[in-house]
C-alpha cells in the first residue's frame, strides 16, 4: 500500500524518534516503505516521513548504478551502489570520518528543491536488519551520504537545516508554499497546513 508522503512543515518530520521494541514485526509496514518510496522515485525514506516517529529507514541505491560514471573509481561504486537495498533498524552512528564532501541532495518531503550539503565521508553504523540481526558497518560515498540524510530524519533534521542563513531565507517562501501544498509533485503527500476535508 502506498502511503502518503509527509510534507515539510509537519512537526512529525522534527521529532527525535523511538527506539523500535526489539523483535517486533516489520514485515508490512517495510513493504510499505519500499512501495511508498519506489512510487516516489527515492532511494531512502524514513520512518517519520510517513508519519511515524520511529527510528527505521530503508534505502536502495540502484537507480544511482544507471549513471554514467566519470572514471573507473566511479564506475566501480555505481556498481557497488546497483546492490545497496537495506533496511535499518534502530540505527546508532557510532561515527563520521574523513574529508567533508558536497553532494546535491534532495527530499521526499520537500519536493522541487535541491541543495548541496557538506558531509564526511564515511561512517561507521550500528543497526539492526529486517531480520532484528544486529550490524556494525563501515560506509563511504554515496552509501554513507544517503545513510547520513536518512539518519537525520530519525533525528528531527532535514538537509535545508545546513545551508546558509542566507541561502535559508532566499528558501523561505518556497518551503512555505510546500507546506501548503502549492507545489507539483507526482507522489501522494500529506501537506501539514492543508485542512482536512478540502
Ligand atoms: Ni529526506
């Protein structure tokens, strides 16, 4: 089942999110995500951006594999990305090493808007599968940057919070007309300043 999309705006998407209880079963809600998020073209999508503030994200990066690398070391993890489909439960980032990096990234909840944001680039992250098996893993690049916006779903923050002030104010009437729905968008969505019945 397709849910719909929270949009930016909705206090859900600020919240710092629970802990899953141990072993409780995900299965349907997962395929939810997974259908929810291919629905909308994302290669991640978070708990709370279907309303629930909870700490689980899933991600797969095989559309990213469809572009065409610059040189071997990008073709190489392009490819590597074609296989990245996972779910993680009740992450903890036990790191973030490196050199910072800028990436254009982009938002489910806040459609038609792209920024470039800095992040190291790797991480070292504890979490449990869809199966409640535990891992602690190493990633870097693209992996570890979809990882990082994700991770900062679960914890009440949104890609825009890292551009400038000034760049944040020129997005001032952009981010409040998406709360309101005023913006064209091919997924379903759930606009926090629309009221219900309209
Ligand atoms: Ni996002």
């Amino acid at each position: 089942m397709i849910l719909p999309i929270v949009a930016y705006g909705d206090p859900v998407l600020r919240r710092v999110a629970d802990d899953i209880e141990q072993n409780s079963d995900l299965k349907e809600l997962l395929a939810n995500m997974f259908e929810t998020m291919y629905g909308a073209k994302g290669v991640g999508l978070a708990a709370p951006q279907i309303g629930k503030s909870i700490r689980l994200f899933i991600v797969d990066a095989s559309p990213f594999a469809e572009d065409e690398p610059e040189n071997d070391e990008e073709a190489e993890e392009l490819k590597a990305l074609a296989d990245f489909k996972k779910v993680f439960v009740n992450p903890v980032m036990e790191e973030e090493t490196g050199e910072e990096w800028d990436f254009q990234e982009g938002c489910l909840s806040i459609p038609d808007l792209r920024e470039s944001v800095d992040r190291k680039e790797r991480i070292k992250l504890t979490y449990f599968d869809e199966n409640w098996k535990r891992h602690t893993e190493e990633f870097d690049g693209v992996a570890a940057r979809i990882i990082q916006h994700e991770y900062d779903h679960i914890e009440g923050k949104l890609f825009i919070d890292y551009v400038s002030p000034l760049k944040r104010r020129l997005l001032k009437k952009k981010l409040a007309d998406i709360s309101k729905g005023k913006v064209d968008v091919s997924y379903k969505m759930k606009f926090p300043l629309i009221k219900k019945g309209r």
